[in-house]
C-alpha cells in the first residue's frame, strides 16, 4: 500500500507541474504589424475547465519586442472574436453560463475601449447557438466595416402535442409573423453532426448590420445543406463558404475531411451558385489580394483524411485548378527539401502576404512545418524554424510578417515572429522568439529524441517505410520500461509537437515510441492509401517492428513493455496485446475500436467501417455478410481469448464515434479469460480531453503501467 501511495503521489506530482504549462491557442498582428496578441490556453484544476487568456506584445521595427501587457487577460468566455479590417472595431460572440444548463450568447462590437453595441442574441430568437467549431464556425467583417456574417443552429418552429388542454387560440394581430406551434412533430428524429457536433443539425448564415443593428438570415441557401466558414466577398455583395449536403445522412463531420462539399456563393439578397465541382471535399476558403478564391479540395470518398489540393479558380471563366496537386510520395521544392503534400485541416484564416503569396502550414512525416507557395508558378518554399528540431504552425500573416507558434517534444509552445523575404530568398527566413512562458521540467527538456525511419527489409509490399519518435528521459546505466504509442485515426500522425502526455511519461521514468505506422497522413497519398483493405496487419506489423527496433538500439527493459493508444490506436493496442501477448506486460485503451462488424451500426462514422475493410461504403440494398465477416476478422476481438496483458479500458459514455459498448464487450470477454481487467467510464465524448477526464485518465493510465510493472 505505501509503494501505491508513493507511486501515485508522484504521478499527481508531475501532472499538476504539467498542467500549469500553457499552449499556444493562437496568436494576431494588428495592421502595422508592430503589435502582436498571444492567446493562450492552461489547464485550471480547481474550476475543472480550461482558461484562456491572452497576452499583448509592442514590437520595434526589427520584431523586438520593447513592451508586453503586465498580466495576461482571461478571455475563457469569448468564443469567436474578429477585428475589423481598419482596425475601428472588435467583434465578439461571448457566452456566458447561468446555471448549469443555461447560457446566453452575446454580440459585442468594441470601438476601441467603448462598447459600442451588445446584443442578447439568445433572447433575440430569430436562430440557434452561435457556431464557434473548427468545421462550421466563423465571424467575419465586410470590407467596409458595415457588417458582420456568422453561422448559426437555424431557429425550429415550435411544437405541441396533437392533445394539449390551453387557452382558445386566438389570431395574432401584433404583425410578428409567429405561426402556430406545429402538432405531433417534436418527437421526430433530428440528425446531427455526429461526435463533437451533436445538437448541430441544420445551419443558416446570419448577417448583423451595425448601422441598424438588424440581423438577416440569408436565404437562398438550398434546403437540407449545411453552410459553413463564411466571409464576405471582397467587395461585400455577397458570402462564400462552404456547404455539406445533409442527406441521405450527416456522417460525423469532426475530424472527416472526406464529407461532398460544396464551396458557394450567395449574394446578400438571396442569389445561390455553387463555385466548386461535384465528386469533392472542399474547406477554408480564402481571398486572395487579386481577388481570386482559393481552397483546399480532395476526393469526396475513401479514407477519412488524407493528401488535399491547393486550388484556384479563376475570376475570368470560373475554371477551378490545382496551385498544388495531390502528391504520391514526395517531390523536391525550391528550397530543396523533400515535400509530402498538404494535410492540414484548415488554411490559417489570414494566409496571403501583400504580394500575394500563399502561407500554410501541414504535417510532413514528425513534424509540423510551414510553407510559403507562389500562387502563379506554384513554387513551394519551406519557411519552418530551422534552428532545432520542431513543429511550426502558422497563426497570422500581416503584409510580408508572420506569426507562427513553434514547441517540440522537449519544449512547450512559444510564438516566434519573421520577416518573409523576397521571392527566391525564402531559405534565409530568420525567426525570433517574443514570449517566454514556462519552460519544460529538467527531466522533459533534457530528454533525448530521435526520428526513427524504418523499414520492412524483404517485403514485396508497394509501401515499405514508416516513422517513428523516441522520446527517453536520461537516466545513465538503467534499462527503461518502453510504452509504445500508435496514434489514432487511422489517417492521422504524430509530430515533434509538445504534449503533455509525453512529458508526463519521461518525468515518471519511461520511454515512449509514437509510432506513425503506413497509413499515417504526411508521408504522402500512397502511404495514406497502403492501408486500406490491411487494418489489423500492416498497422499491427509497423508497430511490432518498431518495438523490435527499440529494443535492439535502445536502453529498453524487455520485460516492461507496455501498449496505450486510443481510438484506431486503442484498436492496434488491443491487437498487439493479443497477436503477440508474450511481449508486452501492460495494456492502457483509450475507446478502442474492439468490433469492426458490431460497430458498423452504432456509429457516426459508419463509412470508416467499410472502407477499412477494405469496400466502398453503401447502405443501399442487402446486407453483406461476407463483408461483416471481413469487418470482424481485421477486429481485435479475433484475439482478444489470447490476451494475457494486464489491461485498462478507459471509455466514454458519450461517445458517438467508438460508442463504448465496444470497450465494454471487449472488457468481458477479457474477464471471463481470467485476465486482469479494469474499466474506467468517463461523462465525456471520444477524446476523453475534459479536464476531470484527462485529469483522470492520464493518472490512473500511468498508475496502471507503474503497478503493473513492478516499477
């Protein structure tokens, strides 16, 4: 008892260190770009829920910094903001909570330090919540600084029983327009946007006029599709963005960048076209200097991430062409690195300098890096900070500035300021540092990290390589327990980006090895591709090989190797543990995928399924039963009887992706093996990323390891 308690005293210890380390949220340059504003986010233990606050910087003409706020300002309650393009106002969408399942929603406009208007959007009642997520979310000025566009929930009409005892109905005579409630329809099914999304069933576009403050929802917007991530058109006569079709049924959107989408047009009276082609995915679109729109753009089917376009359309004859274009494996660019393709999720909001260029950011292998692309000759140049080993996101551009956050695995994030140079000197890009917020523990920033690239010698397969980061505290003449890591996804990756994870892992004495398996986005489309059809084999081999490999070249115990991964990287864990159960002594699953077949039906994204599997997805006609058996085959449910590895299940009861009755089948059969076996059920969603669950998950996850391992 007193080892479990030292054990879990040290645990808390690291965590709550850890957690008053804040993240880059993100970060602006006003119109001089001699003022920059840092948001930041930190964990608050004792109010159970995040703060965000922001910092302000005053730079000289050569980005010093000469002056910064005193004190940060705490922002937790401001959900969207949106400078105007002369800088004359601010705008917010703040929401504030009243109780604990009441909130109002209010639009602030800001002139300076005077609060110019404030609006009760919730008892204005004419739409839903404010939209304020990465897929729909946006506010945004007109050119003039006249008006402002958003997205909201569209405002359902009221309903009532088909029997309902009330006063004589009586006709309105007040001119509001209000009908009567609609009878018999509140219990009809609603869809909505699957994980993350829910309660989000059908958007409309709003438009706030200052001078009036009159608010009008746009219409002509076809029925049943959903608009987001609008702006104004250059000259203010109408709003581009993006629509999804809604049916034959909204699959979770979050995190699936393969939805049909439209990018449209829609004139403020009303006008509708559509400005992309059919078959496609689109997202952030965005205005260049010369008025051309740009988006990023993939094939609407197959994985549920994977390499996009650059493209352009052109304000002549409307063709639509690639800037850059879906990339296999690699090509070399002007700066003369090796480049992948694009797999960012969005463009940054503002991304063009005021010659025209393009800046974006995207995963490249284990790293994040950014880039800056001539939109005329489509020529790339890497602008990342080169002076160690990181990742580089791009938060702001402003004329030839920009505002990037930088951290690594060793080093938590800080924005960083540069100067873009001139077309053909962008490798001489220098980056400066301008906050200095807390540095990592000892034991974290003096780890040891190393790039693994590995390969599968032999192997008549079409994708033979993957990637891997070590991370290992160091500690001189002792063997470390190794927890080895896939990611999630499957089409996803991990980066040389700070994590609190990681860190909590090498404070408390182990090595871990995130594996970026074949399949894994930044690698190029045809790793991307690789895995489909081999879910439960090439992903469950990739890993298998890189903890060979660890073993061979690293300080590593062999008999305290240990498995976590949540998500698709629950679902490899839970193979591993039992296609090879005489190597790994330690399991911690985060909502894994246990039951392809049995998931097929309960999901928000019931295509994964499918196209993992290695089939196109359909709904329509027969039910395959050989394409259920496939489906249970690749499972780790196949393996679960040869299981012998201690094993923690961490689940979430709201959990629309992996619903968490596939932990809990699992969890039994386990069980009725005699395997040691612990459920932890949580009041959160897939990513189990609340502070109480984190908090949670991440102590007793740890604890499980060092119990387990004797350490």
């Amino acid at each position: 008892m007193l080892k479990m308690s030292s054990q879990l005293d040290s645990i808390i210890s690291a965590y709550k260190t850890l957690t008053k380390i804040p993240s880059v949220a993100g970060g602006k340059l006003n119109n001089a770009a001699n003022r920059v504003t840092a948001k930041w986010s930190v964990r608050n233990l004792d109010k159970g829920m995040n703060t965000a606050y922001t910092t302000s910087y005053s730079l000289d003409g050569n980005l010093n910094v000469i002056a910064q706020s005193d004190f940060g300002m705490d922002v937790s309650n401001e959900k969207l903001s949106a400078v105007s393009p002369r800088e004359t106002f601010k705008a917010l969408i703040r929401e504030e909570k009243n109780g604990k399942d009441s909130k109002k929603q209010y639009l602030e406009l800001w002139s300076k330090n005077t609060l110019a208007h404030s609006v009760d959007l919730t008892s204005l009642d004419i739409h839903g919540d404010v939209y304020a997520d990465s897929e729909f979310g946006s506010l945004d000025w007109s050119p003039d600084e006249t008006s402002l566009v958003y997205v909201a929930e569209k405002k359902l009409p009221k309903f009532e029983p088909y029997i309902k005892r009330k006063a004589e109905d009586k006709p309105k005579l007040d001119g509001s327009g209000e009908t009567a409630p609609k009878k018999g329809e509140e219990y009809i099914y609603r869809q909505d946007w699957g994980e993350q999304l829910v309660g989000k069933h059908l958007s409309v576009v709003v438009v706030f006029q200052l001078a009036t403050e009159t608010f009008t929802v746009l219409g002509g917007i076809p029925e049943g599709m959903c608009p987001g991530q609008v702006r104004f058109s250059p000259d203010g006569g109408s709003v581009v963005g993006v629509v999804w079709e809604s049916e034959p049924r909204r699959l979770g959107l979050i995190f699936c960048t393969n939805r049909p989408s439209y990018i449209f047009e829609c004139t403020l009276d009303g006008s509708f076209r559509k400005l992309s082609g059919e078959g496609v995915a689109v997202r952030s679109p965005r205005w260049s200097p010369g008025g051309e729109l740009v988006w990023l753009q993939r094939r609407a089917d197959g994985p549920h991430h994977a390499c996009h376009q650059l493209v352009r359309r052109n304000k002549q004859n409307g063709a639509v062409s690639p800037i850059i274009d879906i990339i296999d494996t690699e090509v070399k660019i002007a700066t003369g690195e090796s480049f992948h393709g694009v797999y960012c999720q969005a463009l940054p909001a503002r991304c063009f300098t005021s010659d025209g260029r393009l800046v974006l950011s995207s995963p490249q292998k284990n790293e994040v890096r950014s880039y800056i692309v001539d939109l005329g000759s489509g020529k790339i140049s890497d602008i990342s900070n080169k002076s160690c080993p990181c990742s580089t996101s791009v938060l702001d551009v402003r004329g030839d500035v920009i505002l990037a956050a930088c951290s690594s695995l060793t080093t938590p994030g800080q924005v960083y300021i540069a100067r873009l140079p001139s077309p053909g000197s962008e490798a001489d890009i220098k980056w400066s540092r301008i906050t200095c917020n807390s540095e990592a523990p000892p034991a974290v920033s003096s780890a040891t990290l190393q790039y693994l690239h590995l390969q599968h010698q032999d192997s008549q397969d079409t994708v033979k390589s993957f990637t891997a980061l070590y991370l290992a505290p160091k500690i001189e003449n002792k063997q470390l327990p190794l927890i080895v890591w896939p990611h999630g996804g499957p089409h996803s990756n991990f980066v040389n980006a700070f994590s609190i994870e990681a860190a909590l892992f090498s404070m408390l004495g182990f090595a871990s090895l995130q594996v970026n398996y074949r399949g894994s986005t930044g690698a190029g489309q045809d790793s991307v591709h690789f895995l489909l059809k081999r879910v439960g084999d090439a992903d469950v081999k990739d890993c298998k090989l890189a903890t060979d490999y660890a073993l061979k070249t690293f300080p590593i115990d062999p008999k305290k190797v240990c498995l976590t991964g949540g998500s698709h990287g629950g679902f490899l864990v839970t193979h591993l543990s039992g296609q090879y159960p005489d190597v790994y002594a330690a399991v911690v699953s985060r909502n894994p995928v246990t039951d392809v077949a049995s998931m097929f039906n309960s999901t928000d994204i019931a295509d994964w399924c499918a196209v993992e599997a290695g089939f196109e997805f359909t709904e329509k006609g027969p039910v395959s039963e050989d394409q259920l058996l496939a489906m249970r085959r690749c499972s780790p449910i196949a393996h679960v009887h040869k299981v012998k590895a201690p094993t923690a299940l961490m689940l979430g009861s709201g959990d629309k992706r992996v619903p968490h009755f596939q932990g809990l089948e699992y969890a039994r059969r386990l069980k009725a093996n005699g395997v040691t076996t612990r459920i932890y059920m949580y009041d959160d969603n897939h990513s189990l990323s609340s502070p109480a669950a984190e908090m949670d998950n991440l102590i007793n996850g740890t604890h499980w390891f060092m119990e387990h391992l004797n350490l």
